[in-house]
C-alpha cells in the first residue's frame, strides 16, 4: 500500500522537472514507501548527485523528518573515500524534506550476493579491508551506523568513472576489475550520535527504541540497549559471514525469531554452510569473534579486525605467482590461530622471565656457599662463662691425671755416679 502510493509519487516528479529550484530530475535510482532517490543534476556546477526525497513532511511525523535531517548533518561532516558524502540538503516548495549526496555509480554489495554464487576469497577480503577503513572514520567521530548490511555497501568500479554501468550491474567482474573496485558506505538515516549529556536533545532516537535489520543487528542492538562502535563489529561480522558463505548467520522466518536467535544461538561453522569451499580457519576465527554475544567480547574497533584480516590477506597472496599457490596458503593460514604472533611475544618474554629468574637463583646460591668458607670473628664471651669454663677445664686436667698411670723418670748422669744407696737397717728396739 504505501509502495504504491510512493510509486504514485515519484511519477508525479518527472524527468526535466527542478526540485528547489537548481536540481533537474534526469531519472529515479530507486524509491520505497518513505521516499525516493533521484538522479538529479546541478543546473550550475553541471554535476550529477542523489538526491533523496522524504516524502512526509515535518506536519506529517516530526520525529521522522527530523531523522532525516540528522542523516544531512552527519554525512555532511564526513570527508572519507569510502562514505558517502552529502552535498546539500533542504526542502522543496511544498515543504519535503531532501538531501544531495554523492551519486554512487555502482552496484550494491546485496545484488552482488545475490547474482553471484560466490565471491572471490582475495576480492572479498578486500572489500572487508575498505568497510573497516570507513567505519574507522565513523567512530572517530563519535558516530555509530546501527545498519551495515549489504544492501548499504556500494561497490565502484573506480577506473570506469561515471561511464556505462551495465556490466556493473551484472555484478560479474574480472580478477583485474576486482582490484580496482572501491566501496561506499551508505544510508546514515538512523546513525547513533555518541552524543554528550549536553547534547542529548539533538539525538533524535530515545532509548529502548529498536533499530536496524535483525539479520545484521547484536543482541544488545535487537533488545534495544545502549549501541557503540562494538555494535557495528557485530554487523560487520555478519556481512562478512554472508558474504563469504552465501548465507547469512542468523535468518528465521520472522523478525522476532530471527532476533530471538541473535540472542541465544551460534552461527554454524563454514565446514557446515559451505564444506566444498575451503577458507583460512583464521578468517573463519576473525568473522565469530565479531560475532561474540557479548560487546566485551568483540573486537573493540574496526581498525583492530582491519589488522587481522590484512595478516590473512598477506598470506594468501604472498606466493599467489606459483600455480596452485594460493590453496597453500589457505592451508598455511589454517594452521595459525588468531593473534598467534602475540602468542608468540608473549612465549619469548615468559622465556627471558624464566631465565632471568634462574640467574638469581644461581647467584643466591653461590652467594650462600661463599659465605660459608668466611672464618667468622671470635666473639668475646662474658668472664663468668670464661671462669666457669676454665675451672671445668682444670677439673678435667686432674682426673686425667689422676687416672693415668705413672712414668718413671729416666736417671740424670750424677745420678749414675753415685754408689747405690745401701738399704735402711731397720733398729730393733732395746731389750
């Protein structure tokens, strides 16, 4: 209903009619029930942008038309090469609101999925690489996205300029191509301002409100929770997963299932979604720890799953001359864990801990040995101990002597002179 009556609208726009008075309408890009985007070119400068209408007016839905101003001001600070820029923004004569963003003459990461059966392993982690770069500059900011999902992600072709897109659009590209391609974020109507205390009324999203696309949104983004960068890691995950599976991780047949699974179950490993392609396991560790439940868990930036996924990328194209090179590096990545050069560090400074620890054991030891070997000073003990020790030395003298049997004496040289003493006569006493 509401598609048909933005269908309705839209056609009332006709191509060669001027919006705010300097926007000629050359054809529509794409519309939905709150809007449509145009293809509209500045009659000065002569350049051709996007120029999004809100078909409600702020009579209409104040909280709606203030949303989409807030997507103006914020994309309008952004001066990155992979976010979309806004140029402009105001309202028609009859009181729509509009913004003019770069025009982006690419196809969508989603019609890529969905034409082709698989993406090249190296083109996608390029395509990761440049959505980190982007996200990097958002959080910079202060600013979280709340709807990264493929359908935001516009892929370029950026040696073809602004020339026939119809090959684009096939979303088939040679190896080459691939190497030149460069994305886009897009879609900022519903981004999460960081904002101060002092700031909070220029936010225009109230807590426990729910935004975003279940299949791409953390648990703390479907329960309506406080958002951060973290919250985006989580979509990012998911954008990754299905764009190297073909499939996303969490899908129910409805909305509440699907959120109900982002609560509670775990993505299936890619052996189980895709088991004839073969992936670096530490791509495959990368991509769920982006999806950890819990925000803590996650990465806690993009540039940090940057740094990780261009380790894997170097080892897939480190020998990619040699035939049949590249699947030697798949298996040589599979057998590194995620932040095994950390682990690595860290065995090297337990090791020097270890040795450095033995060293002054040694030296304790041999400090002790020494030690002993030292004659040690007499000490001066009290007399009374002196007296007490003496008189039990002499007392112990003369029991040896006493004991012991006697010697006799040899005979001096007078004594062998002189005549043997006759014996004493013994006097008989007088009768």
């Amino acid at each position: 209903m509401r598609n048909n009556m933005a269908n309705k609208r839209s056609q009332q726009i006709q191509p060669g009619s001027t919006l705010a008075g300097r926007y000629e309408i050359i054809r529509v890009l794409g519309e939905g029930g709150m809007g449509c985007v145009f293809l509209a070119q500045h009659k000065q400068v002569k350049r051709n942008y996007a120029l999004k209408l809100l078909w409600l007016t702020a009579n209409d839905n104040q909280r709606t038309y203030q949303r989409f101003l807030q997507e103006a001001r914020v994309a309008g600070s952004f001066d990155h090469a992979n976010l979309a820029s806004v140029y402009d923004y105001g309202e028609t004569e009859d009181g729509h609101p509009f913004i003019v963003m770069d025009f982006v003459d690419g196809v969508s990461l989603h019609s890529i999925l969905e034409q082709e059966e698989q993406i090249d392993l190296i083109r996608a982690i390029k395509i990761f690489l440049q959505i980190c770069a982007g996200l990097t500059h958002i959080h910079g900011k202060g600013l979280v996205h709340r709807d990264l999902k493929p359908a935001n992600i516009m892929v370029v072709q950026s040696n073809h300029g602004n020339g026939d897109s119809s090959n684009k659009e096939k979303g088939s590209r040679q190896d080459s191509d691939h190497a030149e391609e460069q994305i886009k974020i897009v879609d900022f109507g519903i981004t999460k301002i960081l904002a101060k205390s002092s700031e909070s009324d220029e936010d225009s999203t109230k807590a426990g409100e729910v935004f975003g696309s279940p299949c791409y949104s953390g648990p703390e983004q479907c329960l309506g929770y406080p958002v951060d960068a973290r919250s985006d890691i989580y979509a990012l995950g998911c954008l990754m997963y299905h764009t190297l599976t073909g499939k996303r991780p969490f899908e129910g047949e409805t909305a509440i299932e699907t959120i109900v699974m982002q609560l509670h179950q775990s993505p299936l490993p890619f052996s189980a979604i895709c088991p004839d392609r073969r992936m670096p396991h530490l791509l495959e560790q990368i991509i769920f720890k982006c999806l950890e439940k819990r925000p803590e868990d996650r990465y806690s930036s993009a540039s940090a799953v940057a740094e990780e996924l261009t380790a894997v990328l170097r080892r897939l194209t480190g020998s990619q001359q040699k035939p049949g090179s590249l699947q030697a590096n798949i298996d040589t990545v599979k057998l590194n864990p995620v932040g095994s050069s950390k682990k690595k560090a860290g065995a090297f400074h337990l090791v020097t801990i270890l040795a450095a620890i033995l060293a002054l054991v040694a030296l304790a030891f041999f400090l002790s040995v020494k030690y002993r070997t030292v004659k040690h000073p007499q000490v001066t003990q009290p007399a009374a101990t002196r007296d007490s020790r003496a008189a039990a030395s002499e007392s112990a003298s003369q029991s040896v002597t006493d004991t012991a049997p006697t010697i006799p004496k040899r005979p001096t040289e007078a004594q062998h002179l002189q005549p043997p003493s006759s014996p004493a006569t013994k006097t008989e006493p007088a009768n």
